[in-house]
C-alpha cells in the first residue's frame, strides 16, 4: 500500500486509524495476499492544492510560520506498530 491517511485535527482518530488500516494490511497479508509494505501519508502535516495547509495528514505537525517539526502521539504509534511487526 502506497499512500494511505487521514485529515483530522484528532491525532487519538489518527492512532485509531493508523491501527485500524496496518490491521487491514496484516490480515491481507494472512490471507495469502503478497503486501510488500505499507507506508503512511503523510510523514508532515504538509499543503493540499485543494485545501492549502487546512488538511493535517501528518504523523509531524509543521509550524509553516517557523517551519519547527512537533511530533504528534501518532507517530509513536505508527513506530511502535512497525517495530512489533518488522521482519
């Protein structure tokens, strides 16, 4: 899986999220599917064309002003799921 996220402001929706969809992924890959990996969008809360800087996808939120990098619980969780399941 290529890109996959969500836009919230709710970084506990986001954790949810990150788990709900590397479950998917897992239980795919139990199924026989052949998953090469799975990587998260977006690494930075970054612009959309279509929405500017509204849409907060990132595991790290970005100060645009300053341009200082605030890591979000998120990103622990996406860390702490891959590192249980590397290979």
């Amino acid at each position: 899986m290529t890109e996959n996220g969500i836009a919230t402001t709710n970084d506990t929706d986001r954790c949810a999220f990150v788990r709900e969809a590397i479950d998917g992924v897992l239980a795919a890959k139990a199924d026989g599917i052949p998953v090469k990996g799975y990587f998260y969008w977006s690494l930075l809360d970054n612009f959309e064309w279509q929405a500017g800087f509204s849409k907060t996808f990132g595991l790290v939120a970005v100060d645009h002003a300053s341009q200082t990098r605030y890591p979000k619980d998120s990103l622990f969780e996406y860390g702490r799921i891959a590192r249980a399941h590397k290979e």
